[in-house]
C-alpha cells in the first residue's frame, strides 16, 4: 500500500475536472482514507507520512491513496479535484 504520483493525461484532466474541490490552508493533520481516492492537485505542495513511506506532491499531479491513514502537512494552500 503506497501512495502514487504522476503527471496526468489529458483525459485524466477533462475526467477529474468534473469532480468535487477540496481546499486547505497551510497545516498538519492526521487523516484516514475509508477507500481508495484520485486526486489532481490543482495548487498548492504538500506531504503526507503513513506508514512504509512519504509523497510529495504539487499542483499539476495526479495522485492516488490506498485505503490509509496517514499525516498531512500542507506546506502551501492545497486545492484539488478530488474521487
């Protein structure tokens, strides 16, 4: 289980870009994914910490979550589609 980042497709933007927005300000919380999650980071940088491993990801990737729990520390105001 392990948390994956990559550049998106085109077709992955156009996808993902009908989906919900989530925003956050600079911060560090615990959080638990119920199930897995894509995300496409639209701003901001983050890292989030869970157990076997760290991401570091920022605007302009595409990211996906396991079922976890894990750490955030948003290190500039995230915004993101989110599935």
């Amino acid at each position: 289980m392990e948390i994956i980042v990559r550049q998106p497709t085109e077709g992955e933007i156009r996808y993902m870009k009908r989906e919900a927005v989530w925003e956050c300000g600079v911060s560090e919380f615990a959080w638990r994914y119920d199930r897995d999650e894509i995300c496409l980071i639209l701003e901001g940088q983050a890292v989030v910490s869970y157990d076997g491993g760290s991401a570091s990801f920022g605007a302009g990737d595409l990211v996906f979550f396991p079922k976890m729990d894990c750490v955030w520390k948003v290190l500039a105001p995230i915004k993101k589609h989110y599935r």
